[in-house]
C-alpha cells in the first residue's frame, strides 16, 4: 500500500512542479467564465477574448470553463477565481439563479461582475445582451415578409413556450408581419423541444395543413434544420422561405440546397470581445452611456437600460445574417 | 507503534493534503493558503463530501455496495422541499422558520429516497449498482416533472444564504455541519451494535447472516442513513445557490466514488473510515481548487481524477500493510 502511494504522490507534485504557472505582472486580470470548454461556440468565444488581451495594453484576458456542462463545476470555478483575488470575471451562465450568492459575495470582495445571456440575474454590475430579443424576431419577420412578397400564409417555431427568449423572437416577428395585411400568421409557436426530428415532424404536418404556406420562423437553433428537411422532401425550396436561428455549419446542406434560405445568430467572437470591453470600462470607473459606440460590428449603437438588481443591460444589434453564400465563413 | 487511531491510510491522506498545500506555496504562493481561500475551498467540499459519505456506507456494507442516486436524490429533497415548504412558512415573512422547514422537508424526502434503495437491495436483493442507477433516474425524472427543467429561485433568504457562506469563527457554518455528520456517523460506525454488525455483514453476507445479523435489516438502515446524508447535501446546494435543480452536480457521481476509493474504502466490502473520507474529500478539494488557481483546463482535472481512481483501486488490491507499519513516519492524525 504505502509504497506505491507514496511514489504516486511524489510523481503528481512533481507534475504540478513542472507545469508551473506563467506569472502575470501588474495588469489587471478579467477572466472569463464559459458554461462549458471544447464547444465550437466557446471556442469562437475564445478567439474573442483572446483578441481583446492582445489587442489592449494593461490587460491580462483569458477563458476558463468546466469540461462538463454543469452548473456546479461552473460554480467552483468561480469561487476559485473570487479567491484568486483576480479583478475582474465576465460569465456567461449556466444557471443563472444558481450564481447569485456567489456573485454577491464577490461584489462584496470588490471583484468587478459582468455577465452575458443573463438578463434576469440580479447580481451583476453589467449584463450584456446582443441584442434585444423582439427586435432580432422583427429582423426575421422582415426577411420573411420580403421573401414572400409581402402575402401568404406563415407559421413560427419556438424551442418551448417555457423559452423567454424563443417566445419574444417570436412576438417580435408577429408584431412586425401584423403590419402587412397580406401576411397571414397561421399555427404560430410550434413547440419543437429542441429537437430537430420534432421540428420535421410539425414542419411535415402544416405543410400538410397548408399546403399553400410559405414561411417558416425558426426558432431554436436546430428548428430551421427540422424545417428544412420537410421543405427538401417536399420539393418546395424554391417556394417557400425558411429564416430562423441557426448554427452555419449545421444549417449549411440546407443552405446549399435553399431550403432553408437565411439563418441568423450572433458572433461569439464579438460576444467575447464585447464582454471583456464593457468588464475593462466598469474596472476602470468609465461609464457606460446609451448610444455609446464599442467599435465593434454590431455595438456601435448600444442601448443600455437598467437590470434587474443594480446592475445595467446593455444591449447591441449584433445579429449576423448568413446565406449560401457566406456561410463557410464561419467555422462553428 | 501504531494506535488504534491512526493508520497507513490516514497518514498518506494526511500527507497527500500536506504535499498539495507545500507544492500551492512554490506554484501559485501564499494567497492560495489564505483564510478567504480556505473558507471557499471548506464551503465547495461540504455537499461532496456527504456524498462521498454515503458511498462508502454502501460500499462498506458489500454485496458490491454502491449508491450512484445521491446526487439525483440530493436535487430531488430539494425541489420537493421547494415546493412544499411555502405551506407552512414563507420566506418573506418568517425566513428562520421557512428554512428549518424546508431542511426538515429535504431530511423527510432524503429518508424516503434511501429507503427505497434499502428495500430494493435489502428486501428485494437488487444488485446496487443496478438498483441505484434505477432511483437515480426515478428521482431525476421527479424533480424534471416537478420543475418542467428549469432552476426554481428561493431568491434572497438571508438565514439561508448565511448558512451556506457565513463563517462562525473562521468556519464556514456548512462545512462545520460537514464535520458534524461525519463526527456523528464515525461514533455510530465504531461504537454501536449496527457500526460492528456493517463491517462485518461486508466482509461476507453469508457468514454474518448465519450469525445472526439482520441482514436484509442493515441494508435496509444503510441505504436509508445514505439518503438521509444525500439530503443534507441537497440542503447545502440550495443554499449555496438559493436555487433548486434537477441536474445541478451531475458530475458529482464519479467524483463521490473516487473520494471513497481515496479514502481506502474497500469497494469489496466490510472497511472504511468516515475520518479517511473526510481527508481524503479535502485532499481532492486542494487539489480541484489548486488546478483552477494553476489555470489549468478542466479537461486535465477530469483525467487526473479518472487516473487517481483506477491507481487507488490498483493500489486497494496490492496489500503491503505489514510493510508499511515500519516505514511510515507517524504522523499526528488531522480532523
């Protein structure tokens, strides 16, 4: 027993010896918090954070994240970080009811707390939003309305009437069609679950229902997949107009073919980037003002409003449109 | 020159949180060390820690003895609790007494849930691992069907959030009542009729039954008392977060098993000790906590822990306890 331990415990010091820990000087330190490592979306979101550390001086900026999806690790490593006594965190949540104590407590210590997709925590200085969620659903409404030459029977999907977010794009694509007497909304916020087999399951029974329909509001990201493939099978890609949210290279077969026609999302890249500017203007006392440009794509007209707690929203209109013809662009 | 007290094991515990703290103060300094530090560390290892307590119950009591619904049922007491607390108090009005409710809700549910592990594997002589994995996904199931997926906000209960995070004399209150189970359990475990009767029905079922110990009885206790600790862990995670969730540590599973196999409980049955757990939880919480200071990806922890695993169940067969009582340098025992 106690030789073999003794080895092994000898030989994992040495390992965390030898590994060492790059020393960071006098900058100050923003580290960001992701809800999971290893995704495509996260490590775009890397790219961001990345970016921003090389590009501004006295400012050390990396990523950190749980191998798993929990909000528990999530959890640890933020109180790990509040006890580092590093000046800065930017998180992207997991749960974000789960951090609200944890991120009390580090207010307290004087660590400055940002967040992005978390506009209904309470414990933060700054959350950031990429845009505002009825506004990005008018943006789909608009493409849909054009497409179809401003009449025709239309349908949208929701992930679950339980998404906040799903629900308002939706909302906001209605309130937008309403203004065209030709537009009629017909079945509207399908519950695909997140599913993109449910999605084609519902996207086949209206095109049975209707068959003279011509567009689809996607809502969760593997909606406009679902709808997609019906669309295919039904040969109407050249009939209909499918535009939703979407993730470029899994939506890309069906941008080739044209059933699905444009997707939308906003860039991690920018998120990242974004989050870490508005982190560095709270650590340094600079205000942030509405109308304000952050000089990046998307934020150059950001809306700033007050949160829920004593924290701001910020909010861009970072949405990036991608077709056919762009989609290889972006590689997640 | 060994005592009753310690042994081989405690001291390499011992030792490995010694050589972890020696090797923070060359790899990341003093501040890893510090109070605030040690506070957070003491606060995240609380609710694995009662786990892991719960596994080495069921794995010391053998039959190839394992209880992989802890944390499933630890959410579950939660949410239950969440939601039947408000009939008797409400946080607004009487947030002290809506918190003892809701514990004295979680520990009622806690003991249901053990419970039915203990009759499926006492009674009903289930094999554990397939018992438990059959409750955890009853119990996630519940909580799922209770919450519809979502995270249920408790918000701001200050008595609540005070016990999750509030240090009494430099303790942290949940990691005081960390100890507190564990000091209760280790003087059941050593002093009475049922702590003798577990270790020995885990060395062999057969014998003890033939001697005359209830054994379908200790099984049925044993799950039980697994549950109650996985409640308790329930409590500390929904005050740590004032929220209630069904997958909150999903990945606390692998972690419970590997701070029981740490601390030398057999996985065959019949030995382990709560102080080992203990240690052994705290060893792995430096270790956790030193990795994130380290800046290291979380992905190298997931594979050093899997890596410690499989070298201590290697270590567990390799029996050189006669060797080791002349070489190991007697240690004092840490608490």
């Amino acid at each position: 027993m106690g030789h073999s331990k003794l080895l092994l415990a000898g030989v994992s010091a040495l390992a965390m010896v030898c590994i060492g820990l790059p020393a960071a000087a006098a900058d100050k330190e923003i580290v960001t918090v992701v809800k999971v490592t290893g995704e495509n979306w996260f490590t775009r979101m890397a790219e961001g954070v990345d970016k921003y550390g090389a590009d501004t001086d006295g400012i050390t900026a990396r990523q950190v994240g749980p191998a798993k999806a929990d909000a528990a690790q999530q959890t640890a490593i933020i109180q790990d970080l509040i006890a580092q006594d590093v000046d800065a965190i930017t998180i992207v949540p997991m749960d974000p009811s789960a951090l609200e104590g944890v991120l009390r407590r580090a207010m307290k210590r004087g660590i400055v707390i940002t967040t992005h997709e978390a506009d209904n925590l309470q414990n933060t200085q700054v959350d950031m939003e990429a845009f505002d969620n009825h506004e990005f659903g008018a943006h789909f409404a608009e493409q849909i309305v054009e497409c179809m030459g401003e009449e025709g029977q239309w349908t949208s999907f929701v992930g679950s009437l339980g998404s906040l977010t799903h629900v308002q794009w939706a909302d906001g694509g209605e309130e937008y069609a309403a203004k065209f007497p030709g537009m009629e909304l017909v079945s509207p916020k399908n519950e695909s679950f997140n599913d993109a087999n449910r999605a084609y399951e519902i996207a086949k029974e209206i095109l049975r229902t209707y068959p003279d329909i011509k567009g689809f509001q996607g809502g969760s990201a593997i909606d406009v997949i679902g709808i997609g493939r019906a669309v295919e099978e039904a040969g109407l890609e050249d009939r209909t107009c499918v535009i939703g949210l979407g993730l470029p290279k899994d939506t890309g077969p069906y941008l080739e073919t044209g059933a699905v026609d444009s997707i939308a999302f906003w860039d991690p890249l920018d998120a990242g980037y974004v989050m870490n500017i508005l982190t560095k203007m709270t650590v340094t006392g600079e205000e942030i003002k509405d109308g304000m440009d952050l000089g990046v794509q998307g934020y150059n007209n950001v809306k700033v409003s007050a949160g829920p707690g004593e924290g701001i929203i910020v909010r861009g209109q970072a949405w990036v449109d991608v077709d056919a013809a762009n989609y290889k662009e972006y590689p997640f | 020159m060994s005592s009753k007290f310690y042994d081989g094991q405690l001291g390499f515990l011992a030792l490995v949180n010694a050589m972890v703290i020696v090797a923070s103060l060359f790899l990341v300094g003093p501040k890893f060390v510090g109070l605030y530090s040690m506070q957070s560390m003491a606060t995240q290892v609380s609710e694995l820690g009662l786990l892991a307590l719960g596994v080495m119950l069921a794995m010391a009591a053998g039959r190839g003895g394992i209880d992989l619904s802890g944390i499933a049922l630890a959410n579950l007491s939660g949410v239950i609790a969440f939601n039947l607390a408000p009939q008797f108090a409400t946080a607004a009005d009487a947030p002290m007494l809506y918190c003892w409710v809701f514990a004295a809700i979680s520990i009622i549910v806690g003991i249901l849930g053990g419970a039915i592990n203990g009759t499926l594997v006492g009674y009903a002589g289930l094999t554990p691992i397939i018992a438990t994995l059959g409750t955890q996904m009853l119990f996630t199931g519940i909580a799922v069907g209770l919450t519809g997926g979502s995270a249920l906000r408790l918000g701001y209960i200050p008595p609540l959030d005070d016990f999750a995070n509030l240090p009494v004399m430099g303790v942290p209150i949940s990691f005081a009542l960390f100890l507190g189970v564990a000091f209760a359990l280790a003087i059941v475990l050593r002093y009475t009729k049922y702590g003798m009767r577990l270790f020995l029905l885990g060395s062999n079922d057969v014998a003890a039954r033939y001697a005359g110990i209830p054994v379908r009885r200790m099984y049925f206790i044993t799950y039980t008392i697994a549950g109650m600790l996985a409640s308790v862990a329930g409590i500390i995670i929904a005050a740590r977060t004032s929220s209630v969730k069904w997958d909150y540590g999903t990945s606390y599973v692998m972690v419970a098993i590997l701070i029981a196999v740490m601390a030398g409980v057999r996985p065959e049955g019949g030995y382990g000790r709560v102080i080992c757990v203990v240690i052994s939880a705290c060893a792995l919480q430096l270790m956790s906590s030193l990795f994130n200071f380290m800046h290291l990806s979380n992905f190298f922890r997931d594979c050093a822990w899997g890596l410690l695993l499989l070298l201590f169940l290697a270590a567990s067969k390799v029996d050189l306890s006669m060797y080791l009582r002349f070489r190991t340098p007697v240690r004092p025992g840490r608490a």
